[in-house]
C-alpha cells in the first residue's frame, strides 16, 4: 500500500480515484482513497484532491464518505432484560 508521506505520483491517486468513483452518481469516495493511501481520513485528504482536481481537471463530484462499508459487517445483538 503506498503512502501519502512516500508522495505517489499522481497516477496512483487517479487510479485509486477512478476505482472508488460512484459510476451512477460520478462521486468519489474520499474515504475509501484516503485509506488507500494512509491519510486519517477522507477530510484530510481532500486537500490532495483538491490539488487533484484542478491539476488534471477532474469533473466528479466529491463526499467525504465512510470505510466502513470496506469492512466486514459486525452483527450487534440487544438484550432486553424483564
């Protein structure tokens, strides 16, 4: 996994991009991109893309997003107790 502090060409940004872009709505998942590359989390990589997008002008639109759906589902039970 490549990682921000290693400053991946531009191409390995784009690619994680165009894998986690929404084909119906055109949005990119930043969180899923920011995990890709170790950023905290979707808001601390929207500066990168932002100097992404105006670069190679990118047109999608953006949400910061959730990782969690990269995650297995946890099953949570609730008890009531009498």
């Amino acid at each position: 996994m490549p990682s921000y502090k290693n400053d991946p060409p531009d191409q390995e940004y784009l690619d994680s991009i165009k894998k986690h872009t929404d084909k119906e709505t055109n949005k990119v998942n930043l969180a899923l991109v920011a995990k890709d590359f170790g950023y905290a989390s979707g808001k601390s990589f929207q500066k990168k893309y932002a100097k992404l997008k105006k670069a190679h002008n990118l047109t999608n639109g953006h949400i910061y997003g959730d990782d969690k759906a990269s995650r297995p589902l946890s099953i949570q039970m609730t008890f009531k107790l009498i």
